[in-house]
C-alpha cells in the first residue's frame, strides 16, 4: 500500500505536495514521486527511496498536481516503478491492488499499447486513456467497473483542470478551503490544512476543480457532511531524534489518556448491554494489535472465564469461521485502515457477532464498520513499528475487562498500569548495554510462558521489524519440544518471567538454555531471580499484576529493538520491506 496526495488552488501545488507525501512515508517509502500541471504543460519526478529525493521539484511551477509515495506490490522499487503513471493525456497515482491486473495490461498489450512499468497501476492509466472521450469523471468511472481488487486513485488529464478521485477499499479523504482544494489517503496528511474535511465511503467519486462535487457509484451528485470535530491535527510526537525513541517516551501519556477517556468512550459505545449478553470473544487483528488480542485473551479468560478466540485477520477471513451466538468481535487496529482486520470484522458481523472497534483514527474506516467504539489516545504514531498504540490497546483491552468482569458478576481492579510503565521506561535505559551483544548474533529468542509468552512474542517481533535479524517468540515450556536445537555458543535467549505461579517454570527453560551456552537475559519483577547465576544479564521491572504485565514488561524489548537497530545501523522509524498502513491484501 502506499500513500497519495493531490492539490488544486492557488499556490505552488509542489511544496504542498511534498509535504503531504512526508506525512504519509509511513505507508511506504520504496519510492516517491508527484506530477504538475502548468498551462496545459506536465513537469513529472519520481525517484526510488524516499521523499526526500524529490527535494529538487519542489521549484516545479503549477497550482494542480497529484503525488505518490509507494510500498511495492507488483515489480521491484524502482524510479520506473514509481508513480505517477503517465499514457497518452492520463496522469495517475493508485493506493492498493488490482487482482485482474495481468488480464487487462494483456487486452492493452493486443491493442498494440505499450508499457513503462510493471505495475498494476499503470494498466488503470492505460484503460482510462482508452475510453476518454473529453469527460475524465467518466472515463475513471468506465475504467473502474473493470477493475477487481482495491484502489484509490487520483487522476489528472492535459485537456481538464481537475483531479478526479475515487475509493475502493482503499482510504482517501479530501479538504477544502479558501478555494484550495486537497486529498490525500489520511488526515494526518492534512494536517493544519484546511477546516472541511470529507472522507470518502467505497464506490463514492469526487471531482477537485472549480468545485468539490461528490457523486455515488452511478456518479449522481451527492451532499456529504464534512467530518464533525475532526479537523485534521497534526498530533506527532514533537521534538528531534527517531520518532520510534519519541513514541516510546510516551507510552505512559498513552495509557493515561486512553484510561481517562476510558469511561467516556464507554457510555458512548453502547457495549453496556452487550457485555452482559456477551458470551463469547473473537479477537481480530493483525501484528502488534494481534498481540494485544492474544494479551487480551490471557486477561479476560483469568479474570473473566469466558472463551477467548484470537486470530489473524488474514487467516479469519478465509476460514469460514464458527461464529455462535452471543459473540463479542473484537477488531484491534491502530490504524482502522488494515485491510485483512477489515474483511475479518465485516465477516464476524455478517455472521452475527456484535462489532466493536478498539482503534486509535477515530475516521477510519473500522471505526464506521464497527456498531461500538472504543478509542485508544496514543496520538499520531509515525514509526512503522508500533509502540506507544500497542500499550495503549493494552490499557483500553484491560479496562474492557473490568467491564466485562463486573458485567459478569465478578470484581476486578487494574494495577496503575501508567504508572508502572513510567518507572519501566526508565529502567530500561539499561538495556542499551545488551544491544550490542544482540546486534552481533545471527538470531534470537524470547521466551515466557502466559501473558509473559505474549510479550516475548511481541519482543520478538520488534526485534524482526527493525534488525531484521531472525528471532522466534515461544512458549517457555515449548522450547524443549524443538526450539532448543537453535540455541548454540551465545545465542541471546531474552527470558520474560512477571507471573509468580510459574516463574519457577520458565526458570526451568532458562536453566536448559543456559546449559546449552546460550545467554539468558532476564526481564522479570522478581529480584531474587536476578541473581541467579544461569542469568547473563538482567532487568528488574517495577511491580504489577502478572496478568497485565505485557504493558510494562514489553518496553525494555521495545527499547532493546531499537537499540539494536541502531548498532546494526538501521533507521528504526523505517525498516526495509515494511509499511505503517498496509491497506492491501
Ligand atoms: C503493519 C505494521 C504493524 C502493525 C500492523 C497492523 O504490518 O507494520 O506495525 O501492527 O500493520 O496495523 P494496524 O493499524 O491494524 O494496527
């Protein structure tokens, strides 16, 4: 997936552009460009990497552009690959997917076109062209109804002064004011750019030009309200250095806001009722929010004993789930945008599930989905590696539990999670010692057993995001089943231990490892464990619940990933491969 921006108005169309295009490097950064029209005439720049390397158009004279910033699907990053694409008078920039793609580039092929790209994308050019007829909104639309898969286009032709847009299952929003006219895929991208802002529902067109004219799927005109309270903010972490080290400094902020807003969001959401009648929960969600599902599952089935499914959205789709009645689903997504949590959450509610939404956009497309709404308040995060909205999805799962317990009949009270995560990122600072060690290794494993295996599987998973070194989270008593045999001559071994009742278990594990060489780092609250002498190195967390430790005990693996990152010379805010956002299948 990636990200586009386009401008119409009365300023210079390319700073704007490049701007949006940096706030929205976080759904891709394999390569940048943008197009602009001036007097009929198109300056066009694209580049491989980031935005950065389009720094020299930024002079590029025209008030009507589009831009690009792309994740790659079909055919390798490149500056050919890039968009925008151009054929014949067409000029388009695409976020998402289109499945029949080989089909139609082979229908344009037989007409004698030929191709500058292998992109899916440059075929939506190609047929656009084919049918334009001196009506662009209705060319996009013909071109359209040929396309399967998913797409947000913009689109620009030498013969019109507009940019034509359309939304399939991809998101885009668009701004106007003072006679400027914006879009962009989100409105952080938007930021402080304009009062009224629209977000676009599947199969909706709308022309940017002399006038912002929305249309349905049969391009009838149609009113739509500008977003209420949403004006787009620009909420980023504020300061200098990587936005991930940033993002982290605020877990505890994180976690306060969503635990104030906690009670608010609740009243609103109207779960009241459907807690008391909620007997079962599936969990839906992908990455770091599926681990805060899987941390979800431990907490609610300890404290609530009701059953507790988590799965792949990816996975749930597909397999044609058992939905019984009386089922909670729960969609967990930072950016309300991922297209597998999507389709899983639209497939539990059409088989009769109750929809509720834990996301940190409040516009986006999984808050309009869901029946319920719970917000989390971790702000703007940029670093492609979640951090501070995985704690706050913690704070937010764990304060459903306590509704769900006392909806049950049952009592439960939540530790200052905030707080303990304050005191935990200070200690963590220590563990920019281990970061070296880690960065020599050829792989590594986090291992723990319950709501600790959670955080191992997330530790494990920043590790992956942003060393790219191999490393595997495991169930702590699994390790013998297998695991094992990786361990050799100093493989670091990160050991998660906060619940009492098995602590001495997973100790178990670490003796085993220790015994094969490998080197145990330790991340537990219980000090005495600290000395003991199978443990290389360790780091003693501030006291909390076991059961809701995941939102404490992940920050030193946060920081660890980081800090390896760094020694391994990576940008940690920009990992190879990988994107925020991924709006695709
Ligand atoms: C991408 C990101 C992950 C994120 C996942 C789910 O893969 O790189 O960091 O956890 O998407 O994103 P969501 O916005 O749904 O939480």
């Amino acid at each position: 997936m990636c990200g586009i921006v386009g401008y119409i108005g009365k300023r210079q169309a390319a700073p704007i552009l490049l701007e949006g295009l940096k706030r929205l490097e976080y759904r891709g950064y394999d390569s940048a460009g943008i197009a602009v029209f001036h007097a009929g005439e198109l300056f066009l720049m694209k580049r491989k990497g980031s935005v950065r390397a389009l720094s020299r158009a930024k002079g590029a004279e025209g008030s009507l552009g589009i831009g690009h910033t792309r994740w790659a699907t079909h055919g390798a990053p490149s500056a050919r690959n890039a968009h925008p694409h151009v054929y014949r008078n067409i000029v388009l920039v695409h976020n998402g997917i289109i499945e029949n793609a080989e089909d139609l580039r082979r229908e344009c092929l037989a007409r004698g076109e030929r191709f500058a790209s292998e992109t899916d994308s440059e075929v939506i050019a190609h047929l656009i062209a084919h049918v334009y007829r001196g009506d662009l909104l209705c060319a996009v639309r013909e071109s359209c109804s040929r396309l399967e898969g998913a797409y947000a286009l913009a689109v620009m032709c030498k013969e019109e002064e507009r940019i034509v847009c359309v939304r399939q299952k991809s998101p885009l929003v668009v701004a106007e004011e003072d006679g400027e006219q914006f879009v962009a895929s989100d409105l952080p991208a938007l930021a402080g750019k304009a009062e009224r802002a629209y977000v676009l529902c599947d199969g909706e067109y709308v022309s940017l030009g002399k006038a912002l004219t929305f249309y349905d799927s049969a391009l009838n005109p149609i009113e739509k309200a500008p977003e209420k309270g949403q004006q787009a903010q620009d909420s980023a972490a504020k300061g200098r250095g990587h936005f991930m080290l940033r993002e982290m400094a605020e877990i505890p902020a994180a976690m306060a806001k969503t635990a104030q807003n906690f009670e608010k969001e609740y009243q609103n959401s109207g779960l009241c009722e459907v807690l008391c009648h909620a007997e079962y929960i599936d969990i839906i969600a992908c990455g770091t929010a599926y681990h805060a599902g899987l941390c979800a599952k431990y907490a609610i089935e300890a404290a609530v004993r009701i059953p507790v499914r988590v799965s792949v959205a990816s996975e749930y789709r597909y397999m044609d789930p058992i939905v019984k009645r009386g089922t909670l689903a729960v969609a967990i997504s930072q950016s309300g945008e991922t297209a597998d949590t999507l389709a899983a959450a639209q497939l539990a509610k059409a088989k009769g599930a109750n929809l509720l939404a834990i996301v940190n956009v409040q516009s986006s497309s999984l808050s309009r989905i869901a029946e319920h709404v719970l917000m989390t308040y971790a702000g703007q995060e940029v670093a492609v590696a979640a951090t501070k909205s995985f704690n706050a999805q913690l704070m937010a799962l764990y304060l459903l539990t306590e509704k769900l317990a006392r909806a049950k009949g049952r009592t439960l009270s939540l530790p200052p999670l905030a707080k303990a995560a304050k005191e935990a990122l200070v200690r963590s600072e220590a563990v920019r010692a281990w970061a070296e060690r880690f960065a020599a290794a050829r792989d590594a494993i986090f291992i723990g057993r319950g709501a600790d295996y959670c955080t191992a599987l997330e530790g494990s998973l920043k590790l992956k995001e942003i060393t790219y070194l191999p490393s595997e989270g495991y169930p702590a008593g699994e390790l013998k089943h297998g695991t094992l045999a990786l361990i050799g001559e100093d493989t670091p071994v990160v050991a998660v231990v906060t619940e009492e009742g098995t602590a001495r278990k997973t100790m178990n594990a670490v003796h085993e490892v220790a015994a094969r060489s490998g080197k145990v780092f330790l991340v537990t609250m219980f000090a005495e464990l600290c000395k003991e002498k199978e443990v290389f190195a360790s780091l003693l967390l501030p006291k909390t619940s076991g059961l809701f430790s995941p939102a404490v005990a992940v920050i030193p693996l946060q920081k660890l990933a980081y800090h390896t990152a760094l020694a391994r010379g990576n940008d940690p805010d920009k990992p190879r491969n990988l994107a925020k956002s991924v709006t695709v299948e």
